[in-house]
C-alpha cells in the first residue's frame, strides 16, 4: 500500500517537474556529465518562484607594499546549475583568459602591475534567473551505483577535510555503522553536524577535525565538517559558494555563503545548507535552497585556480587588501 502511494506521489511530481520545466547545464569534467546525466530521473526535482536577477560582483584590489605588485587574479565565472540560468555576462575589464580547474570551473584570469598604494576594479554583471528548488528525496531510488569520476574527485582527502584523521573515522562508525543506504547516511551525518556546531564567524578556516571539536564555525567551516564525514562514509560531497540576497535590492554582501551538495545516485548533486538548517527548520535545507542564493562557483577543494575562496583569489610578490562585494540590483 505504501509503495503504491509513493508511485502515485512520483508520477504527480513528474507533472510538475514537466509543467515546470529544468534546465541541467553544469561545467563538470565531460566524463563526470555525462555519468551523470545517465542517472538523473525525469523527476529528480521541483522548481518554482523564477525571479529575474542582475548582480554585480567587485574587487577592489589595493598594493600595501612598498614594491611593485605582479598580480594573477582569479575570477570565477558563475555556471548555469538547476536552480539557475546564466543569461548573460559582462566583465569589466575583460579578462586575459578564460581557464578550467581541476573540479570543472570556469574562472576568468586576468595579469597585470601594481604599483605601491595604488588599487585597481575588477568586475562582473550577470543577468541570470534562478528559482526556488526542492530535491524530492526518497531512500528506495537512492542506490550504492557511484560513477568512479563522481567517486575518485568527490571522496578523496584535503587540507580542510582530513578524513583519515582518527576523529573522523570515529564519527562515521558509530553513526554509520550498519546503514547501508547513503542517503539515510547522509542525513545521519547532517543531524550529527546540526548537534555538534553552533553558528560563530571570525577571519579564518579551520579543518573539519578542529571545528568539530571546538563546536562552532562558519558557513565554510559547517561544509568543511560535513563534507569531512560525508567522504569517510563514501558519499561523495563537494561545495557550491555564492551570495545570498538577505534585503530587499539594491543589496550589497560582502559576506557570501556556501553550501555542500551532496551526490546520490539516482538524483545527482543535491543541495545541503546546514547553517540554514540551525536557524529554520531541522531538515528545511536538506534537498532545498531558495531563490535568494545565487552560486559563483562549485568545488570540490583546493582549485589551482581559486585555492579554496568561492569567488575570486589573488597570487602576488607583494602584499595585497582586497575589498569583495556582490551587489543585487535587480531581483524581481
């Protein structure tokens, strides 16, 4: 009877999924997207609320040395995700190059010189639509098939992960240990992170193993930890960063958010925004994000490209301030 409700539940979603419609366009590795799309049901999620966003993102990078500053900079390009299109974007000025890391991001690469105390502006309008989203998640379709690109880049270590770490091992045993389905894993794993860490923002990151010992982090820090634990249990997890509208535009934020997605066969990369989670509801963020967020970026660690920021990063001989604000102009 149960699962004669449930199939009656899917079929309604995939009529809302259709009337609806998605659009799937990530810059994933190409063997990654295509593992993917194989697996991904017509009715992996639901969508609604499109509202129609201009953002713009600014640098202003200053030289505080006394020498003259070469500079790298590094810019990531915002992707077209199933939350949202990416309609148009214009740099100012435009830059040198247009690369891809390791995880699949595009990052756009500017050279230039310095001199002592002076700054200079780099920056980037969007025009994009994005939509409230909810992942409809149910255990029985979530199965164990992992594509090994999916496995071998999103379960390996890091410098902020450290899942060998006897800590973390221990963590994952004693909630995991005879759960044999990842997304119930998962979620096990989340609820353990919901417990263990209050919300605290200071000027750096630590690895997982610190803050799940001191017990508070930030948004950075909450994916770090989860991220942790998720790999040690195999289940593949990497971070979307970006900026989220907490006003009414115009909106500047200068403090952005990140969030882990998660993969589960059968679904694909899912949404988990934990610090969300501490302040709403339990599991409102498990499977959903709203459409105040728009994403700069995923990763899955530390790019050669962007290290581990989220929205641009800098390589230089001399010593630099740099000033980051993503301002919403339009949200409607």
């Amino acid at each position: 009877m149960k699962r004669g409700v449930l199939a009656i539940l899917i079929v309604v979603l995939l009529m809302c999924a259709t009337t609806n419609g998605f659009i799937l366009k990530n810059k994933e590795k190409r063997e990654e997207r295509a593992a993917s799309k194989a697996s991904i049901p017509p009715f992996l999620f639901w969508r609604w609320g499109g509202k129609d966003v201009v953002i713009q993102y600014r640098d202003v990078v200053r030289n505080n040395d006394s020498m003259t500053a070469n500079i790298t900079a590094y810019f990531a390009i915002p992707p077209s995700l199933p939350n949202q299109e990416i309609m148009d974007i214009e740099f100012i000025p435009e830059p040198d190059e247009i690369l891809q890391d390791k995880y699949g991001q595009e990052v756009a690469c500017y050279h230039f010189i310095l001199p002592p105390g002076e700054k200079r502006e780099i920056s980037w309008e969007v025009k994009a639509k994005i939509y409230n989203i909810r992942y409809i998640l149910l255990p029985f379709l979530v199965n164990n098939d992992i594509p090994s690109p999916i496995k071998e880049n999103y379960t390996c270590d890091g410098e902020m992960y450290k899942i060998n770490d006897p800590f973390i091992q221990g963590i994952v045993e004693n909630i995991t240990t005879g759960v044999n389905n990842i997304l119930i894993k998962a979620i096990k794993l989340h609820d353990y992170v919901i417990k263990t860490l209050d919300y605290a923002i200071d000027d750096r990151w630590d690895d997982a193993p610190t803050v799940l010992k001191r017990g508070n982090g930030s948004c950075s820090e909450y994916c770090f930890a989860y991220i942790s634990l998720c790999r040690a249990a195999g289940i593949p997890a990497k971070y979307k960063g970006g900026t989220y509208l907490a006003e009414k535009p115009p909106y500047p934020d200068d403090i952005f958010h990140r969030m882990v997605l998660i993969y589960l066969p059968n679904y694909g990369w899912v949404p988990v925004d934990m610090t969300f989670d501490e302040w709403i509801l339990h599991h409102y963020a498990f499977g959903f994000h709203s459409n105040r967020f728009f994403a700069l970026m995923t990763g899955g660690g530390a790019s050669q490209y962007l290290n581990w920021t989220y929205n641009s990063h800098y390589e230089s001989n001399a010593r630099l301030e740099v000033n980051s604000t993503a301002t919403w102009l339009e949200w409607n």
